[in-house]
C-alpha cells in the first residue's frame, strides 16, 4: 500500500506499471491537496516496485483510453479486463471463460487443459473497452478457432483467432463525426474478399484484409488496394470531412478520403459482411480497437505499442 492509498501488484511493477503508478499517483496527490498520507511507507514500495520489476508489456487501453470497443488476445486494461474469450469445446460443447496469465497474455495453460487435446472455438470476444462491446456467436458452426487438435492457433508465434466463413457479433452503436480503427491481422486470401468490421447501418466496412486497407461508405470505397496476404497493423481513419486516411505497417497508403457523420449500428459483423453475402474474413485476427474519436495523434504510438508486442515490422 502507497502512502497515498494507492497499491500496485508486483506483477504489475514494469516500465508500464511505474508510468501508470506515477499517473495515478498525481491524481490522487491533486484529490488530496497535496498530502502523502504515509511517506515512509510509499518509500520502501517505490524501493519494492523498481527493484523487482516484470515484463508486462500489454496494457494499451492503458496509455491510450477512450476506445469504443476493443477486443483482443493480450490485456489491454490490467485492472478491468479478466478475461479475453469464452471458449467452447467441441468433444462436448462446454464452455469456458479464458483469462490472461500474470505477464498479460492470453492464459494458454488454462486453454489447453479446458481443450484436452480437441478443438475449441470462440463464442464470445471480450471488449475490454469496459463498455460491454462483447462479440458474440451462439451459432456453433460460425464461431472463429482458437484450439486445433490439441495445439493453440498462432500467427507470428502470438495466439490468433481463424476466421474463414465464421463471424462475432459485437452490439456498437456510437454516433459521431470521427472513427479511428487499429488492428493485427492476416487475410490468407485473394478471393473472397473479407472484411474486418462490416457496419450494416450506413454500410460502414472497416476493411483491413490483404487485398485492401480502408473503409467502405455510403456507397463508395475509401481505400486503396494491395496484393498482401500477411500479418499486418491496419491503421484506418474515418476523420470527417476530408481527412480520412489509412496506413499498414505505420505507412501511408491514403489520404483525404470523404466521410460523414453516421452511427455505428445496426447489423454488426467481425469476419463477415452484415447483409449475409459471402465475403468472409479468412485468415487470422489478434486485436481490433475502435474509437468513435479522432486518434490521428495517438496513430504511431498506438502502432509502436502494436507493433512491439507482435513483432509484425
């Protein structure tokens, strides 16, 4: 316990964790008007703190708040994100919520003793937005793998989520002039094509396969095309009027694209178009974040953090 009523976990006690202590410390030196309750001992757990410090190297959420919906197979908020997945297991259709293990990975011990040596998809993707955002699928032959015969699917080394005609449903229904959308994925495929977030309410389609990178918009594609089936950090912006932009890898590919104020609602799909067609997402998803906001400034640190824990570029 901080003198200043604050704890901190030794699990947390990373460069990550000191930069967020010294936040939260500052904001409750403010509420108190200054005051260090106990110095002595905030001393001896700052000694504690930087002498046995731990690699958790997640916590993006942390750094960058305010996402609409976020989902993914890392913690992204330590202190209110228990769990990634809930899981099922096809030898009998249990079910099973999966956490993250101490260092804020997804907890594949606990996945694979649930698995057993079988297969095990995913029926629901977390938001760890903490606005209840949760993906959904009860349909059991449409829901995503995590678990092939006993092994945990990967990309990169990292555990990943195989879509190919499977879908989640998340409930996201916020109106504004600016969306930013980050995520890690891998469209294995020319054809079909597959989108990564298809909005049926004003046929919004952030879409960040292989073949493309960009949004879909009242009507007309924002975007510009690429001949790319590998894992990639899909960086779009829908920044109204003219100021869309889109990047891979932290690259450009785009600028300027026209876009207008419209909610996110409706029919909602990740992996799928939302009017049932059959352009699928085939091909691997690790993390997708969606802000109703402008985070044109955030892009690259955003990226790097991506970026530093995936190992894409």
């Amino acid at each position: 316990m901080f003198g200043l009523g604050l704890s901190i976990s030794s699990e947390d006690s990373s460069t990550n964790g000191i930069t967020l202590l010294v936040s939260a410390l500052g904001a409750r030196l403010a509420d108190d008007g200054g005051a260090i309750e106990n110095p002595s001992c905030m001393q001896q757990d700052l000694a504690d703190l930087v002498a046995e410090a731990t690699p958790f190297t997640t916590g993006l959420l942390e750094f960058y708040p305010g996402a609409a919906a976020a989902y993914s197979l890392r913690q992204l908020r330590r202190s209110v994100s228990p769990y990634a997945i809930r899981v099922r297991r096809s030898s009998d259709n249990t079910e099973q919520d999966i956490g993250f293990n101490s260092n804020g990975e997804l907890d594949t011990n606990a996945l694979l003793d649930f698995a057993d040596g079988g297969d095990v998809w995913v029926s629901v993707w977390y938001d760890q937005s903490s606005n209840g955002n949760d993906a959904t699928q009860e349909t059991t032959g449409s829901q995503p793998q995590i678990v092939s015969s006993g092994s945990v699917v990967t990309e990169n080394g990292k555990p990943a989520l195989e879509f190919d005609t499977d879908s989640l449903e998340p409930s996201i229904t916020n109106a504004a002039s600016d969306y930013s959308f980050f995520s890690v994925t891998k469209h294995t495929v020319s054809s079909p094509p597959g989108f990564t977030i298809d909005v049926q309410s004003g046929r919004f389609i952030f879409d960040g396969r292989g073949s493309g990178v960009g949004a879909y918009y009242d009507g007309a594609w924002r975007g510009t095309s690429h001949n790319s089936t590998v894992q990639q950090v899909n960086s779009i912006f829908a920044i109204a009027p003219t100021s869309g932009q889109s990047y891979i890898n932290g690259s450009v590919v785009n600028t300027g694209l026209s876009y207008t104020q419209k909610p996110l609602g409706g029919t909602i799909r990740i992996g799928q178009n939302s009017v049932g067609s059959s352009n699928y997402w085939n091909g691997t998803m690790q993390e997708i974040i969606l802000y109703a906001s402008d985070q044109t400034s955030n892009r690259t640190g955003i990226e790097d953090n991506m970026n530093d824990y995936y190992s894409i570029y």
